[in-house]
C-alpha cells in the first residue's frame, strides 16, 4: 500500500479481532491511516454485528469501532482460504487478533510460524487473563466483568446490597493500551528492522487503572501518616443536588478546600468549626458536614452555583447524561462528534477521535462495512485474477 500523507499511511494492518478491545485499538491505527484489513467470520462477521441497536440492519456498536476498515470474509478451515490469509500476513506491518491463547497457532498464524516468513512483522493479541499463568492453563474465558470482578472494580454502592462493577469496561482501556504497544513496537522496529509479539490483558489493564492509589495498597505496612490535602476530597462528597439537577464539587488544588468552599456557599468557614477543624475530623464527622453542604446547595439552581463557585476558584461541573454532553459546545469545539455519509444507509454520527495530531490529523475514509464488502478489492490487489476470485467464491472461501 502507498503512503497516503497520513501519520501512519503505509502500514497495513490484518485485523482479527472482535467485538470491542481489538476493534478499538484497530480503529485508532485505521483512523490515522492505516490499511485496516479486517478478517470475519463467513456469514456472520464480528460477533458484535449480532448486537443492537441497529440502524437498518447496522449494528450501532459494530459500527462505532469499525469505521475505516477494509472487511473481508476468509474461512480459515478450508485450504484456499488459509492460504490466503497466510498470504496476508506476510505482507503486513500488523496483525491483531484478541482470541484465547493457543487459538490462533491451530491455524499455524502464531508468531513463531509467521516470523519466519515475515521478520518485519508485529504481531499484537490482547486476551482476557495474559500470556500465561493458572487462569490461562485452565483455559478461563476472559470478558470485561470478569476482569473487574477480579481486579477489584466492584464497589458496593447500596448498603446491604451485593457490590456492582464500577469503572469504564476494561476493554476500553485494553484496547487503547494494545494501540500503544503497536505504536511503541512500530518504533521499535524503525530502530532494530525487526519485528516482535506484543500483548495485554483486560485482567491486567484492568489492576493497572488502579494506578493512583496502588502505591498506598501496596505498601499500607508503612504509611506513617494517613490524611492530607487529600483527606477533605475523601470526605466531601462528589455530587450534590440543585434546585433544578445535579453539580459535581471537587474540592482539590487548594490547602483548605473546605474553607474556600464553605466561604463561596455563603456558609461560615467550615475549616474553623471545631467538628471539621482537622482533616482526620473531616472525615470522622464527613455525613454531617455533607448535609450541611446538600442543604445548602438546593437553595440555588445549577447555573447559579457555578458561576458563585467557579468565580470564587472552587472547581465545579455540572454533572450531564451522555446526550447532553455531546450537545456541549466544548464537544463541538473539540470536533467529538463527527458525520460520516453511508452508502446505505445516509449520514451516521459517529464519536470523533481524542487524539489530535496538528501536522497529520486523523480522517473519516471508509464508513462501517458490511460483511465481507472488500473481498474481490482486497483479493485483487493480491495478484488474483477476476477467474481466481470467481472460483474461490464458487468454492465456498468467503462463505
């Protein structure tokens, strides 16, 4: 493939992945302008195809992680067909597939198998527990709750109540974590001409979200001193009710929160009230001090505590459903929702992409697939002829 300009142009990735950890780290690689090749199941394609809510037969879900890919259908059990996708992969940069271990080397597509043919190549897997170790010897399925079950993103919300998993789902930081090691492993290569096997893990990704308070966990033997600044944020709680909805309070960035918030309400210094005078008291008296705090907020509306707040310097939101955030005007300004024309089915909107590069920005290309779309143009480039496609297609190898 020619370099189109794009910051990854040139790159041609073969996609196995499914439903959203993969496709995730693929989209990001494909909306900077990689050859996404995207290989499916005969017939039914990405598991997540099946799931709705669907736009005239488009699953939505499907459709917001795979725009800009190529989607062809290859069955791997038949001898034509794995002799294309072996074909494939040795003249890719990238391959990605997010099965169980040991799923892929059945087709003889491991690593090790592939590398001697393609050196160059980075072949990336993300899986549900990691490369090895006793979930992975048992052969335990891996899935987002799973891996916030056992990576401690249950939280109990209701008192009495069983806990419920808390956190985004662990295939959305999975599935950036894999764009990263791609990245980090194409660099790589630039310096030593060689390729490697990269990996992650929902179960690790996961323990790794854990990242600000790991340090405290592992190693509580020898905290000497408990409270802090941080102490005041622990103790306040994070949302409030208005006269008319919901503001978020954080009470962060100062070294007297309580009193730079308790000023701004209109109260008496808190700070100074022998019951929150200290962090450690704070926290001990924290349900008394919040429903002073939650009176105190209904008497206004939302708008009107942001401006006393934010004029004041207390950091402070209005707390928004996801379609009242993406009607933001910051939304807009960061150009987070993006329209994409569809052959089929007319104008999609689509979350935009995060990441903005200035020099080489990413780009909308090529909308969401249907199944096996690309065969004949993919097979073509190839070298097959318009015969060999035909009789390949009689055979049964696209499904």
């Amino acid at each position: 493939m020619s370099n189109n300009g794009m910051a990854l142009g040139g790159i041609r990735v073969l996609d196995f992945s499914h439903v959203w950890q993969g496709p995730l780290a693929t989209q990001i690689l494909a909306d900077f302008g990689a050859d996404v090749i995207k290989l499916e199941r005969p017939g039914a394609g990405d598991w997540s195809r099946s799931w709705g809510p669907f736009i005239d037969g488009m699953s939505t879900p499907y459709a917001g992680l795979n725009r800009n890919k190529r989607c062809v259908t290859i069955d791997l059990k038949s001898e034509a067909g794995l002799e294309i996708v072996l074909r494939l992969a040795q003249s890719v940069d990238v391959l990605v597939h997010n099965f169980r271990p040991g799923v892929m080397e059945k087709f003889g597509l491991g690593y090790e198998s592939l590398r001697k043919t393609n050196p160059r190549l980075i072949y990336a897997s993300s899986s549900g527990w990691g490369d090895k170790g006793p979930y992975v010897e048992r052969g335990r399925p891996g899935h987002d709750l799973l891996a916030r079950a056992a990576a401690g993103w249950f939280q109990a919300v209701v008192p009495g109540k069983p806990p419920i998993p808390c956190g985004l789902s662990a295939d959305q930081p999975a599935g950036l974590m894999l764009a990263i090691a791609i990245l980090v492993a194409l660099v790589s290569r630039e310096k030593t001409g060689v390729g490697q096997r990269v990996s992650t893990d929902l179960f690790s990704v996961a323990l790794y979200s854990h990242i600000w308070e790991s340090v405290e966990t592992l190693n509580r033997e020898r905290i000497h001193v408990q409270s802090g600044i941080g102490a005041t944020e622990e103790a306040i709680q994070k949302s409030f009710w208005t006269r008319d909805g919901l503001i978020e309070l954080s009470p962060v960035f100062s070294d007297n929160a309580l009193r730079d918030i308790s000023i701004a309400l209109g109260l008496d210094d808190l700070s100074q009230d022998p019951r929150f005078s200290t962090e450690e008291r704070q926290l001990a008296a924290s349900e008394t001090l919040n429903d002073i705090l939650a009176e105190r907020f209904r008497e206004k509306t939302t708008a009107e505590w942001l401006s006393i707040l934010e004029r004041q310097g207390v950091l402070c939101g209005e707390i928004k459903t996801f379609e009242e955030a993406v009607c933001d005007p910051q939304a807009e300004a960061n150009e987070m929702v993006v329209e994409m024309e569809h052959p089929e089915l007319g104008v999609l909107r689509f979350l935009g992409m995060p990441i903005r590069l200035h020099g080489t920005p990413s780009s909308l290309r090529i909308p969401p697939s249907g199944v096996g779309d690309h065969n004949r143009e993919v097979l073509s480039e190839m070298g097959y002829s318009d015969e060999e496609i035909d009789e390949l297609a009689a055979q049964g190898v696209f499904g």
